[in-house]
C-alpha cells in the first residue's frame, strides 16, 4: 500500500506513522518540551510524535511556528516527517530550516491506507509513502 | 529553479558562507513551492526571540553572527517576549532575559535593526504598490499585500532571516498575480463602529474559508474605514483563516471591479452572536489585555480618553503593549500618564500571547479568563489554557474598572 504526494522536500525516512484527523500547529497544540500534544480537546491529545511519521490534514498557526521545528529538533523531540494534506509557507520554511522531511498533497487520503501505529517509509524525491508493516 | 548570475555567485562563495547556507536553504523551500525563480526584496520583518526561538535557535544565531551574516536590506524586528523593565515584576525568567539580550546583541551584530513591533507597517516601513518584501508575523503580511498593494508570503523567522541576507526571496505564492485575485465576495452590512467588530469580522470569514489562498473582496461598506480597522480585520482574517491577502472595494488597490461568484455577508446580527458565543467560564474579570497587534497612536489615545478619571479594579490587571516610538510618542502627549494614573500597565516592544512564561503567569495570578477587543490575541492564546472573551473596546475599559463580566 503506498500514498503519492504532490510536494516533497528531506531525505528517505521510516517509522511509526500517527494518523490524525485534525490539523497541527507546534505552538498551540504541542508541548514543545515532551513531544507530547497538549491542547485541550485535541484529537490527538495525551500522543508523543517524538520520532513518529505525522499526517495531518492541514496547517495551523501563525509566523511563530516557523522556529519551533528546529528548537524541538534540538531538544531532541522531533518527529522524523510531517505528512499534510494541505500546508503553508511557515511549516515549509519551519521544516526545512529544520532538516525534516515534509510533504503536502495526499492521494488516496491516509485514513484509506495506513493507520497509527503502521512502519511507513517516505521518500520524498519519489514522493511516495508506503506501508512497510501493519501494526501488530 | 532558474539562478541569475548573482546568485550563483552567491552560492559560490561570493558573498560569504551565511549568504550562501541562507541562499541554498532559500532554493530548497523555492523548488517545494515550485518557484521558477527568486525575486529581489526591498524590506524583511522579522519574527526572533528566545520564547519562539529557544535554546537551539539562539546558539544557531549567534553562530551565524559570528560567521559574518550581515543583513543587505533593511530589517527589522517584530514584537518580542520581554520588556526588561517589567521582566521581574511579570514573574519572567531572569536567565531567559540573559539569553534575550544576547539575542537581540546577535541580530544587532547582523545590522537588524530591533524595532520590537508587529505595527512596522504603522510605524517604520510602508512599501508601495508592487514592491516584492519578506515579512512576518501574519498581521504585517497581510496589511502589506492587502492595504499597500504590496507583496508578501508569510515567512518564518528563518525564511524572513535569509532573505535577509541574501536580498531576495523565492517567488511563489502572493509574489505572483494568479493567488492575488479575489476568490470570494463579502457584503459588509454591519455598522462596525469598534476595532473589536472589525476582528469579529475577521473570525467570521476567517473561520469559514480557512485556507492561505483564500482572498476575501469587502464591498457595500458604508463609510471609509481607516487604518486601525483595517488592521484588526486583516489580523483576525490572518490569525483565524490563515489568510495572506483581502481587498476592499473603493479602499484597496488591487480590490476588483467584478465580484467573485461565492458570496457571504456579515450583518449587525451576525456581530451580536459573535459576542454572545464567548463563554463567560467562571466570571473571571481580572485580566483585561489589549494588544496583539500593538496599539497605535490612535488606539492608545482612545483608551487614555475611556480611562480618564478612572481607575482599574483593585486585585485586577489591565495590559496594554505598543512599540518604543509610539510609547514615547504617548509619553509627550500625555496618553501614557493617564494611562499609569488608572493603573494600567504599559509594556513595550512585546505582544502579549508571546510573553516569556506566560503559561506559570496565568497560573500565579489565577488568572482563568482573558477578556480583549482583540479577535486575533482571543483565538492564539487558548495553547496557555486561557479561556478568552471577545468584548468592544469600551466595554473592556469597563470590564476592567468595574471588576464585572457582562
């Protein structure tokens, strides 16, 4: 099973995939000291992306976020690809300033094809993502 | 991407290792958006403090400083997380302070020019029609493209920081006439006679059309609205629908003389039920902040009226911020000191959701509720567990002297 992406940028990565159904913003929804989403009422609420392959939908927030990518990469806390369905320019610019594989576009929608918890591999000159291995 | 002879003489060398990391990092977000080229910019506005930036980013700057990263058009700064004259007082972190100071001395050592305000475009830098700049935060990008016809993406601190030192930017986005194009129109039926009204309609459409590209096109408005209500209107369009640009019939100078085919209104009704869906929480009155964007001349000489001969509730805060110039400004006109007679706190060159500390602030002071006329500092804030209040300016100084939430 693997997904196509329409934009790509980073080298070839693997790890567990975390699939969410709400858009992301390392400002208002993640605790930029434990890797762990915090925001009240998030979908993803209590979820460490520490080292995990993240899909999310869309973008969220403002100028701020644009280094916040490289300061959770510092602290060791990054995750190793952010997957989203739609983007903007601050999460581009935050995630290559960063050295994180990113990528926008999505065809067929994640929700069809790998659940959290699945071994994916990105590889961003290709702009594919495939299901290495179903969660156990 | 398609490099001119300058740049790939950037690239080589030319101009230094920072130019060039700051060039072929420039290329890699170019080719992502699928840029044919770069354009030359004219201004940067950037966002950098230790709060966004941490640890990481600070020895990353000051290395770059040290490497020789010297900025070739102007540049300045946005609204950062300390006024170091209230740093003790506010509960923030001496060593964070430390830090800040260092940063700031590294960006100055770029030739940064560190203005510490989110309203360049009220106070330092107005670009004109068609002039290419790289700015962030949102606020500015979207008064740039919007009011001044000018062109701007958002860009982050280190995108902002590049094109500093390379003197240009990938041209993508709202560099190019095919995003700068209304794609939905908005009849303005409402009277809108306070800022908070105009951010209120800035959540409304915002939250409808949330989507970058999206470039709403106000028309029908009654009267000419002026520069402190376009501004808290492109602010909340920005913050709540992640919007860059919107036109305004008869105001604006890219605005259409045809309308797009979807369309939307926002009446008095609409405004009423805005107000009404922020939810009171526990009665909180205790905190009334206003800022986020910083205040003009105008703002501060508004609120200086509404707090003459009145005074802040005792056991309550009342924040306003602004940048240096306009605080000096107020000073000799005497809006400051009324102000501090009410007992208001000024602080300057910050905003108040990025404060250093804000998260342990709130919970020192139990603060629960956070009531503002700003629609776009009510909807970033809620990541420091703040429930926030929408409220007209009025009605905020009232909020604020009375101690009651209505």
């Amino acid at each position: 099973m693997s997904i196509t992406v329409n934009r790509a940028f980073g080298p070839v990565v693997e790890g567990e995939a975390v699939v969410s159904e709400e858009g992301f913003s390392p400002r208002y929804d993640l605790d930029r000291w434990s890797g762990v989403i915090t925001k009240p009422g998030h979908k993803l609420e209590g979820t460490s992306i520490v080292d995990k392959i993240c899909f999310f939908p869309t973008a969220k927030g403002g100028i701020a976020a644009g280094w916040a990518f490289y300061d959770i990469k510092w602290k060791k806390i990054a995750p190793k690809a952010f997957i989203f369905g739609v983007t903007n320019p601050v999460m581009v610019q935050g995630a290559v300033f960063a050295g994180i594989p990113i990528t926008e576009g999505w065809s067929p929608h994640p929700r069809e094809a790998v659940k959290t918890g699945d071994w994916v591999r990105v590889d961003p000159a290709r702009r594919i993502i495939e299901v290495l291995r179903r969660k156990a | 991407m398609e490099l001119t002879p300058e740049e790939r003489s950037i690239l080589g060398g030319g101009r230094g290792e920072a130019a060039k990391r700051a060039l072929q990092y420039q290329i890699e977000v170019g080719r992502f958006w699928g840029a044919k080229r770069f354009v030359p910019v004219t201004n940067v506005h950037m966002m950098g403090d230790i709060e966004v930036m941490g640890d990481g980013g600070l020895a990353w700057l000051k290395e770059e400083a040290g490497s020789g990263a010297r900025c070739v058009v102007g540049t300045t700064t946005n609204a950062r997380c300390m006024d170091f004259a209230h740093c003790e007082r506010m509960g923030q972190d001496a060593g964070e302070a430390v830090k800040e100071k260092e940063l700031i001395a590294a960006l100055r050592r770029m030739d940064v020019v560190t203005t510490d305000t989110c309203i360049n475009y009220q106070t330092v830098y107005q670009p004109h029609l068609g002039e290419h700049v790289a700015w962030g935060d949102t606020g500015t990008v979207i008064y740039a493209n919007s009011v001044f016809g000018a062109r701007s993406n958002f860009e982050a601190g280190p995108a902002a920081l590049a094109a500093a030192l390379t003197g240009r930017t990938p041209e993508y986005g709202f560099h190019l006439d095919e995003h700068r194009k209304g794609t939905f129109a908005v009849e303005l039926k409402a009277k809108l006679d306070d800022l908070a009204d105009w951010g209120a309609v800035g959540k409304l459409v915002g939250e409808s059309h949330q989507n970058y590209y999206a470039v709403p096109v106000f028309h029908g408005y009654h009267r000419t609205p002026g520069a402190d209500e376009l501004k808290h209107l492109g602010a909340a369009l920005a913050s709540y629908g992640s919007m860059a640009m919107f036109h305004f019939a008869g105001v604006t100078p890219e605005a259409p003389s045809m309308l797009p085919n979807e369309k939307m209104a926002v009446s008095d009704a609409d405004l009423e039920a805005v107000y009404r869906n922020f939810k009171l929480g526990d009665g909180d009155a205790r905190l009334v902040v206003f800022s986020g964007p910083q205040q003009s001349l105008f703002e501060m000489k508004n609120l200086s009226d509404l707090f003459e001969n009145r005074k802040v509730k005792g056991g309550s805060t009342c924040i306003v911020t602004t940048n240096s110039a306009i605080l000096q400004q107020s000073r000799d006109l005497g809006y400051a000191q009324v102000l501090q007679g009410a007992g208001v706190t000024i602080l300057e060159g910050v905003c108040f959701y990025i404060l250093q500390n804000l998260s342990p602030m709130r919970e020192k002071n139990r603060w629960t509720n956070m009531v503002s006329n700003s629609a776009k500092i009510v909807n970033i804030i809620g990541a420091h567990r703040f429930n926030t209040i929408l409220r007209r300016t009025a009605d905020c100084v009232e909020i604020a002297c009375s101690g009651v939430l209505k």
